[in-house]
C-alpha cells in the first residue's frame, strides 16, 4: 500500500501573519504524533510561499524540518511569482521532473508551472511530457499503478486533455492536486484526482484548516480530510472501494478479493471492528504493515449500496470511524459523466462531509473571493 499526507497550498505570507504556518506547524505536530511511521510520505502541492521570495521559503523550511517523514514539494503559480523557481528549487532540493518509486507504485512528481507565463498558465514542457510519456511506458511493468503529483487538474491546464488521456491508458490510480483551495475528489470511471483544502487561504467550511491522508491499496484508492480540531484515533477503510472511487481498473487481485483492510493512526489501538450490511465484522492488526488492521469481507451483494462501517478503540477508551458505501451490484459507473472530457471538474463526486468533502467549490479559482 502506498499513503501518505498532503498539507494543501500553505500560501505562507505576512500579509496574515504567516498564519498557515501556525496551522503547518500544528499538523505537523500530529502528523509526526500520530501518523510517522504509518504512512510513506508528505506532500505539499504549490502555492506553498505566496510571493514566492526566499524569506517566505526559509519559513517553511524551518517548519516542515520538523516532520518526521519523507518531505516532497513542487511549485504553483505563486512559487513562480518572481518569474523563475529559484527560491523554490532551494527549498526543495529536487530537480523535476522526478520518478519515485514507493511500494512498489512509480509516484511521478510534475512541474506545471515553469513552462507557463505564470500566473494560471499551467502546462508541461515538451521535454517534460516526453519524460512523462517514457515514465508511464515503464510504469506498465510495475506491480502497482502509479501515481501522478501535480498542482492543477489537467482541466486547467493547456492541452491537459493529452494529460488525462495518457494517464487513463497508463492506469494512473491517482492524481493529487493543490490550486483549488476547497477539498474536492473526481473520478472520470479510470483515474481519481483529488484536492486539498488550502492552509493559507480557506473559505468552505468557515475556514476549518486541516489535511487530508490519501491511500492506493491494491489499485483501490481512498482519501479523507482530517481537520486540524478533530479527535484521533484516525480511521480511514482503504479496501474495498466506496463507490464514489470506483475505477474501472481497481479491481482487486484475486486474493485480496474479499479483503477489508483499514489504516488508524498510532494511539495504541486495542480493537478494531466493523458492521456490513449488520453482519458483524472482527480485525486483527498486520505484523507486516503497521497501522493496518484487516479482516474477511462478508460475501454480500445488493442492488444497493452496501455500508460498511468500521470503528476503532484505544486501550483509554476514545474511539474514531470510517464509513464507506460499497458499489450496487452492476452499478459501479453511475456517478460517472461519459460524455465529460476526462480529468475535469464535472466529474466532482457528490458531497461526502463525512470524508470531508463539502461541494461548494469555495475557493478564488471558482467561487470565492480574490485574495
């Protein structure tokens, strides 16, 4: 399984007092308590310095030195501010485009913003889409899917219907964004894209900062929002799928068919049990995967969806939960919109508050305010 965080657009400034770093800060605080060592790495998707100037930069450096996992960035539109990616190469100390290979998935981090003339002029480099094509090529002979980084839709981005198309026949599992500024998931029947709320600049949910964890667990994918007052245990099912997340490759291998499989946070987590359907459910942690509790799944079809709940305890008594729907038989594409070009926004699933995702499209590239 591949997971990690994603702390979304820090948009890190004076102009509010450097307030996303105060919420950065205290994410990493939990992230590094509660999620170290259960997910592979974190990830911050553009926009991360609003001017994009090095003191800006040297701020978040001194925050995100503080965490305790694998750190990957790339830039936004505001990184690119100054009209180059000087301050921001600096802080990331990676060259892009860049190939990693984590459990097995090639996890492809992209630059769309420097071939651009800045500002929302996103788009590949020709040299950079070639790499792209040649990565997705080799990606075919790798046990997992891979995954894509980037910090736009291929909806906004120039000549981004290439982009969707490519990933859907390379079977990219998932694409995890910034830009928007409000949590939002896609699924166009072959890939997940998903975004995360802002830090710095917040409008949905009466600005409620917070990140959101994300996994790829057998080619099944999963997402969920964590907001930064919520009470842990962490709980998210990352198999079988919710219907909304469906894709038309995520079919399980055979022998995690019947497998229900769930990440929870590390707060000495003594039970973990679920209900589908009202057929009870029993967990028993991994030796091999830490943070992962897995049980059968109950052989159960319906013409509708089918819920299925899980709760964990703690040996003091807190309790956290996951509830997903699982597809009705022979119905798994119905909130796909076939006529809708692929990696575009009309293809936003349904609001899911209880994984975060609100519907409103709050945020300065769709309806809210300019900052």
């Amino acid at each position: 399984m591949l997971s990690w965080v994603h702390f979304g657009d820090l948009h890190a400034s004076n102009d509010d007092r450097y307030e996303s770093l105060d919420h950065l800060k205290s994410m990493i605080q939990q992230v590094n308590r509660h999620l170290a060592g259960r997910v592979d790495f974190a990830f911050l998707p553009g926009d991360n310095a609003n001017n994009g100037t090095p003191e800006q930069f040297h701020r978040i450096f001194a925050e995100v030195s503080k965490l305790k996992l694998p750190l990957h960035a790339i830039p936004g539109d505001h990184d690119y501010e100054p009209g180059n990616l000087d301050a921001f190469n600096a802080f990331a100390n990676a060259s892009l485009p860049m190939s990693r290979v984590v459990n097995g998935h090639r996890c492809l981090f992209l630059d769309v913003i420097s071939a651009g003339r800045g500002g929302p002029d996103f788009r590949l480099s020709g040299a950079d889409f070639l790499w792209l094509e040649a990565e997705l090529a080799s990606s075919a002979q790798d046990l997992e899917p891979p995954v894509v980084f980037m910090h736009a839709y291929p909806g906004d981005i120039a000549d981004g219907h290439a982009l969707a198309y490519a990933f859907a026949r390379a079977n990219v599992a998932m694409v995890d964004t910034g830009h928007t500024h409000y949590n939002e998931l896609l699924n166009d029947g072959w890939v997940v894209y998903a975004a995360t709320r802002s830090t710095g600049q917040i409008e949905e949910d009466a600005g409620r900062p917070g990140f959101s964890v994300a996994a790829v667990d057998g080619g099944v994918v999963s997402w969920k929002f964590q907001p930064l007052d919520a009470a842990w245990p962490f709980v998210m099912i990352t198999r079988p799928s919710d219907w909304r997340l469906h894709r038309s490759r995520s079919v399980p291998r055979p022998t995690g068919e019947h497998c229900v499989r769930v990440l929870v946070s590390d707060d000495d987590v003594v039970s973990v049990t679920g209900s589908l359907e009202g057929i009870p459910i029993e967990f028993a942690p991994r030796a091999d995967e830490a943070g992962i509790w897995q049980a059968h799944l109950p052989a159960v079809t319906a013409s509708y969806r089918l819920p299925l709940t899980v709760t964990a305890r703690t040996a003091d008594g807190r309790s956290g939960e996951d509830s997903i729907a699982l597809p009705a038989a022979g119905r798994t594409d119905q909130h796909i919109r076939h006529h809708s070009a692929l990696g575009t926004d009309a293809h936003a699933v349904e609001p899911w508050p209880e994984h975060g995702i609100v519907g409103s499209q709050l945020g300065p590239n769709k309806n809210g305010r300019h900052w």
